[in-house]
C-alpha cells in the first residue's frame, strides 16, 4: 500500500499521487479499486484532437487575414476571419452539446438549429443574400425544427421536450409581429410558419392535453 510522506496517511489502489494535499506517494501499488474507462478516454482523445484542429484553423485564419492581409477573391472588403472564426466556434459548441451528457435532444437541437440560424443571418448579410435568408430559408428550417419538437415531445416520456413545444406558438408569432412593425408584408414562408405552430400546439392540446396544462403550471407558476 502505498503512503503519503507528508500527510501520513495510507492510500490504497493505484493512486500517484494523495487524494488530500497532491503529493507524490511512497510504496508499492496494489491493484485498482476502480475499472478503466477505455471508452471515455477514446472520445475524450477525439474531442482533444478535433479542438486542436479548429482551434488551429481559427488561429491559421486570424493571421492570413489580418497579418498577410490575404483575401479569397478579388473584392473582398471585409475580415472573413471573422466569419469563419464564428462558425468554427459554433460547430465547436454543438461538438460540446453532443458531448454533454444529461441533456435532452430537443434542448440541444432548438439551441444548435437557432444559433446556427443566426450565423447563417450574419454570413448572408455580408454576402448580399440576407433576405433570401430571412425570407425563405430561417422560416424552413424552424418549420422542421418545430416538426421535430412535436415529435419528440410526442414520444418524450420523462416531458422534457415539452417546454420546446410550448415555444413553438412563440417562436411563429413573433416573426409576423416583427415583419408588421417594420412595415413590411411578412412573406409567405413566415406565415406558414406561424399557422403551422399553431397546428402543433393545437395537436399538443389535444394528445398530450394533461403534460400541457401541467408545463404551463410549472414554467409560469399560474
């Protein structure tokens, strides 16, 4: 067993070092009380080396731009480093969502699919295809994110895909309010949109009417 020479305290298994003031131990080794994770230490050795990758990219990116002043094409007036150091951040926290043990899917797709949603509203800004992505591409793709929140709270048994749900009506209604204080006609898409997230909300009524009445009791306390 081995012993702490400063502490003096006994430590058993296979420890280096003392659990109480980190110094290195004396003695032999007996064997470990605790099995190996051979699978955490795997992921954990991919998730090093794809951060080393990104974080390399981002740095390599950050000194072409600003130091070497190198642009892709001709014309291109303003820093992409930026952008592409946005992205790779984005996709870095998506990397640690699917990492993330505890979290449910919903809570994890509705925070990847909107932050992405709004780099994606930053790129088209600076490459003149904003409205396009306003107008048409953002409604899609909230239109399937909120698809794939009834779904989930659907066969969600432990209701924590509920509250995403519940934000569908939200999240539909509030594009249209946006469009009309503006002064502009809201699209099409958007108005789609926001029938179609009061669809589901009715569809959650009428499925899973006691869960509803429930998470508004729990979340607004009413």
């Amino acid at each position: 067993m081995r012993t702490c020479p400063y502490c003096k305290i006994e430590v058993g298994g296979d420890l280096k070092k003392c659990p109480v003031c980190q110094s290195k131990l004396s003695g032999e080794a007996e064997a470990t009380y605790f099995p190996v994770q051979t699978t955490l230490k795997i992921t954990s050795f991919f998730y090093k080396i794809q951060l080393f990758i990104v974080w390399a990219v981002v740095i390599a990116g950050l000194g072409a731009d600003f130091m070497f002043d190198i642009r892709p094409w001709a014309g291109f007036d303003f820093h992409w480093s930026l952008l592409l150091a946005m992205w790779l951040v984005v996709f870095e926290f998506g990397i640690m969502r699917l990492f993330k043990r505890g979290l449910s899917s919903s809570r994890i797709m509705t925070l990847f699919v909107f932050i992405v949603l709004i780099m994606f509203c930053i790129t088209a800004y600076y490459f003149d295809f904003f409205h396009l992505a306003t107008d048409w591409v953002a409604p899609i793709v909230v239109m399937l994110t909120l698809v794939a929140n009834f779904v989930l709270a659907m066969i969600d048994s432990s209701g924590n895909a509920m509250i995403y749900l519940l934000t569908n009506l939200f999240v539909g209604i509030l594009p249209y309010i946006v469009f009309r204080f503006s002064g502009r006609d809201c699209p099409v898409t958007w108005m789609i949109c926001l029938l179609a997230s009061v669809i589901l909300l009715v569809g959650a009524i009428i499925f899973k009417g006691r869960e509803v009445a429930s998470e508004i009791h729990r979340r607004l306390n009413v």
